[in-house]
C-alpha cells in the first residue's frame, strides 16, 4: 500500500506529483505530502486525502525536483506527523516509503541511545534516520543508503531528495513495487506505471536492492547491490490519459460496474493467442494438482474456478489464502501447477507464495489485470484480463474477467473430453455480456430494495455449489464499503451455527438458481422465514417457485450452470453499491482499505 511518485527534468515538479499522487491515490488516502527541493526543501504533509493535502498548497511551489507519497497506515495513526515525506534527524534528507521495516524497533533504540529524536511513530521515519546516521559517518549518501539498507528486515521501495543537492533523486527498493520512467527530459519514480503514464513514454523496471540515481539533465543510472553500475534497458510504455474520469458516473465503483460487458468482452481468448493457449493447456494437463492463491475477491474468483475445473477438467484444485500458504511448510511438488490470481499484480502475500512456489519447482501462472506488474514477471505463463484499469477499491469487473478466464481455462483443459459441452458454454460465454446489460437494467430496482434494506446492521449471504464463492464475494462487497457486516455461507452450512443469528432485523442474501442445489436453497429460504428473517433471493427468471416462496426478488437471464456466477455476482455488487450511498459511504475509498495490498 502507500503510493510514492517522484518527478526530476526541465519543468516544474508540482503540477506531475499532484497528477501522480491522484492517480496513486487507490493505494492509500489516509495522509499525503509532498517535498520539494528549490534551494532547500520545501515539505507539506496532511491528513486526510489528496484533495486535502491540495487545498493546503500553495498554488505554485518552484522547483523541478521533488517526491510525493499518499498512505496507507500501518505504523502510526494516520494523522500529519506520520505523513509521510519524512524530513530526518539533521534535516538534510527527505524520504518517502511504501513497505514495511519489521526490525524498525531495535533499530530506534539504537538511534535513540545515539541521542537521535524522532517526530513520528512509523518505522519509515527510522530507516530515513538510521541513513542519515550513516551518512554521518560516511558523507557519501549511496554509501549510507547501501549500508543502512543491509541493516533492516522488511519491504520497502523509497525515494530520497537531499536538501543541498538539487535536481536529484535517490530511489530503490525490496519486495515492494518502484518502477521508473523518462519522456523528453522529464524523469519519474513511482510505485506503479499508472502514475506515469500519462506523462512519460519509456519505463524501467529495476529488480530488488537495484539503487536508481535520477537527476534532472543526466537522466536515469542504476547500480546493482554491490553498488556495480547496471545498465537496465527501458520498456515503452503506453501513453493514456483517461485514468481518472469517472465519465458520466457518479463514482469509479458505479462506473466498473457498468462496464463490465465490455470487460467481459475483453477477457475472451483471441483465436490469435491459440497456440500460447495449447502450449499452456498441454502443460496443465500434464499437471498432478492445481493450486491457486489469492487474497479477497481474487481468491473468491480461485474458489470459483476450483468448482469450474475440478467440474469439467477433472484435475484436483486446492485453493489457499496465499497469506496462510506462505507459511504453513506447504507440501509443493515439481508436478503442481501454482496458479496466483491477483488484479494488481503486487499483492505482497501473493506474490510471496508464488515465490514460494518457485523456490520448490512447481510451474505458475498468473491471471493478472495490471501487465509488466511484478505478478506477471515472476511466473512461468500469464494470463491477462484485459478489464482496464479498476480505481474503485472494491473490486468488481476485475472479479468477473478473472471468473471468465478460469471459466475458459476449465474448457480449454476439458475440450478434448467434453467438446460438446465446451463448445456450447464458449457460445454462452459469448452470449453473457448482453445479459449482464439486462441486469445492469435492474439497477434503479435494486437501489429500491438497498432503501428497504440498507439500514440493516448484519446480513447474511448463502448459495449453495458455484453460488457459494458468489455469496463470500456478495458479502465482502457489502462489508467493505457499506460498513454492514456481512456473512458469507454455504447454504447447508447455516444449520451449523449461523442460524442462531436470524431474527426480524438480520436479512439474508440467498443465491437460487436452477440446478441441482435448487430445492435445497428453498428449505433453507423457508427455515429462515421460519426464524422471522427477509429473505431476498436471487433467482433465474421463470423461477417462479422461489419467487413465490422469497420475500424479495431479484431474476436474472438464464444461462448454462458454468456461467452463473459472473452473472449472480452483478446485482450483488449493484445492491452493495447502493447500500453503501443510501449510508453516506465513499465507495471509492473505504475507510481503512487500499486497492493494493503491498504489505503483509
Ligand atoms: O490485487 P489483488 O487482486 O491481489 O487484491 C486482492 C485483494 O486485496 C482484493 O481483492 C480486495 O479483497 C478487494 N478490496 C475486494 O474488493
């Protein structure tokens, strides 16, 4: 989490890290800054997001050299103290960072003893202190990053400007994301390429411990860990400019809802990446077990493709919470096939097991919505879900692509055994995005039914087979931007426990469609009722059996069993939507979330 943007060259340096940190602004909002180096520096840090650190500028701060940083906490509330850029001990450096330094206590005391104070409580402040205490003793600034860097344990991407030197930036990084770019003299730093792309034109991917030197007319060198210099060659990058338009939407959220059709569209499988696609089939085939990783909504969508693959392919899936499987001394063999599913392409604990996962041989894959994102450059084949860029920190039509292209590789893997029925679920595939317009239709329905609903304190989510990753996704979604704590289940689990939990107050979400779970979901609505609990239910249309049974209604258009859940999901994430408005909740930015999770 935490985004960090810095910006040397010719032209002014306030204008690109505004730009930047907005565009960053999806991976923390809690507190920004900005430090820029004119002579000496000049720091502005505030709570709260970036509209509030711009309305505490000044509207023109001169300068061509500076740094900027939005966060996420996690050492120290978020308040202005803890904002980061962080400005040391002598005040000669001035430091942003996105990770985070674990050992950051012991080397505190330490300073401390050495008479260093500190103003804030994060251990980024530490590790910018224990450089200055080394540059101290060294006077070469690499020198001390180098070796204050060998002294910490964690993750960290970071960017320093020193207030006696201008038109330079000092950047590396470990386990966290740092990408660099340049355009006609104008250089970058930034944790991701979407902060730049509207501004730069090349990129540089440098690997960990890699030491980038920016400086505003010799450019971009990098040095190795050894302090070696490294020729690091540039990637294009391609330019955009509609990150951050929200279009005729009232928010980001909104808007990736309803572009899902198009996003659908986008993760088919072009007949023209065939022969990858067979490469990549043949070799799964030859696979003993999958086993996918993912954390939130990506391991729901993994849980819906273990229902997907083990249904048509046959291949046994286990599918794990990569944040557990990183250290629970995993069984992994040379016959697995590992397979990460991450939007973003840099969740830490992800891409940690995937690591994993390597060091013990096993083949990966990686379905990732973010290409060249460190996901996609640590995995043996990839798989892209072309969705564009997702703002809103729930993920939505992120969530659908990665179903969709599971759903693909299943019948990709089962085409030979099952043409037939690969054939026909590829056609209904095709024929999804239309219907998801159907239900995208039922929006001003579903806003009445939140009206009826949204000042419930706790619901409820069940579905039985396919359904029930649908219903653990439903409820995340209510969850993280309504604030209403929602549960997820299995429908024949809630006799299990959950059961004790409904009265007239506790609605429940109960995902019906016509298959063999169908008259099951039925006696579950009615053992509900029974308990004087609402049961809105999610039905196919024509279901006029459930409907008659349901307190509320929601239908969906028919399709083959294999695809419901990329539809089922849509009025969730709709209901989820207009819950958290009708509460006065800022969708796009969920108290206490990042989109991207780059700490563990
Ligand atoms: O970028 P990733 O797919 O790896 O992110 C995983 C989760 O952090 C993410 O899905 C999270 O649960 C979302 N906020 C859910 O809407």
């Amino acid at each position: 989490m935490c985004g960090i943007i810095g910006h040397t060259g010719q032209q002014a340096t306030q204008q690109f890290l505004i730009e930047g940190l907005k565009r960053l602004e999806y991976r923390g909002y809690d507190s920004a800054g900005v430090a820029i180096q004119n002579g000496s520096i000049h720091l502005y840090k505030k709570k709260g997001n970036i509209a509030a650190l711009e309305g505490y500028l000044p509207e023109k701060i001169s300068g061509n050299c500076g740094i900027a940083h939005t966060r996420w906490a996690t050492h120290g509330k978020p308040n202005n103290e803890n904002a980061h850029p962080h400005m040391s001990y002598s005040k000669r450096l001035v430091m942003v960072h996105n990770g985070i330094i674990e050992n950051y206590q012991m080397i505190k005391e330490d300073l401390m003893a050495k008479g260093i104070t500190f103003s804030s409580d994060t251990d980024s402040e530490v590790l910018l202190n224990l450089i200055d205490w080394e540059f101290s003793l060294t006077h070469d600034l690499i020198k001390a990053i180098k070796n204050a860097l060998t002294q910490v344990e964690g993750s960290y991407a970071i960017a320093i400007i020193k207030s006696d030197e201008p038109n330079t930036i000092y950047a590396c990084r470990n386990g966290s994301p740092l990408i660099l770019g340049e355009k006609d003299g104008e250089y970058f730093i930034a944790s991701d390429a979407l902060a730049i792309n509207a501004f730069a034109n090349q990129i540089y991917y440098p690997e960990d411990k890699d030491l980038a030197i920016v400086h505003a007319s010799k450019g971009i060198s990098f040095m190795d860990e050894n302090g070696v210099p490294k020729k690091i060659e540039s990637e294009e990058l391609v330019q955009t400019n509609d990150h951050a338009q929200k279009k005729d939407f009232e928010d980001f959220m909104l808007k990736e809802i309803f572009e899902q059709p198009d996003s659908l569209r986008r993760s088919f499988i072009q007949p023209s990446a065939s022969s990858d696609i067979d490469h990549l089939v043949e070799k799964v085939k030859a696979c003993n077990r999958i086993i996918v990783l993912g954390c939130g909504t990506s391991w729901h969508a993994g849980l819906i493709g273990k229902y997907l693959i083990e249904k048509l392919a046959r291949i046994p899936v286990e599918v794990e919470y990569a944040s557990e499987f990183r250290y629970r001394h995993p069984v992994i063999q040379s016959s697995d096939l590992v397979l990460s599913i991450s939007q973003s392409g840099e969740t830490a604990d992800t891409l940690a097991a995937n690591r994993l996962a390597r060091e013990n041989n096993a083949m990966t894959l990686g379905i990732c919505n973010v290409k060249r994102s460190t996901l996609t450059r640590e995995t043996d084949y990839q798989l892209y879900l072309n969705a564009g860029a997702e703002i809103g920190v729930a993920s939505t039509k992120a969530f659908t692509s990665q179903v969709s292209i599971l759903t693909q590789l299943a019948l990709f893997i089962a085409k030979e055994r099952k043409e037939e029925l690969s054939k026909n679920t590829m056609q209904a595939l095709e024929a999804l995005p239309a219907k998801i317009e159907t239900v995208l239709k039922q929006s001003e329905a579903i806003k009445q039914l939140a009206l009826k609903y949204a000042l419930a304190n706790h619901f409820l989510f069940i579905g039985r087979g396919v359904n029930y990753p649908v219903a653990l996704e439903g409820a995340l979604k209510l969850k993280e931007i309504s604030y209403i704590h929602a549960e997820g289940y299995p429908g024949a689990e809630m006799k299990h426990g959950p059961i004790a939990l409904i009265d007239y107050s506790f609605p429940t979400f109960a995902i019906v469609t016509d298959d063999e779970n169908r008259s099951k979901m039925i006696s579950n609505i009615k053992e509900i009722q029974a308990r004087n609990g609402k049961v809105i239910a999610l039905i196919q249309e024509g279901d006029n059996e459930t409907a008659q049974v349901a307190d509320e209604v929601i239908s969906i258009p028919n399709t083959m069993d294999e695809l419901i859940p990329i539809l089922s999901t849509v009025p969730l994430q709709l209901f989820s939507y207009h819950a958290a408005k009708i509460r006065g909740c800022n969708v796009d930015q969920p108290r206490n979330l990042a989109k991207s999770v780059t700490v563990e």
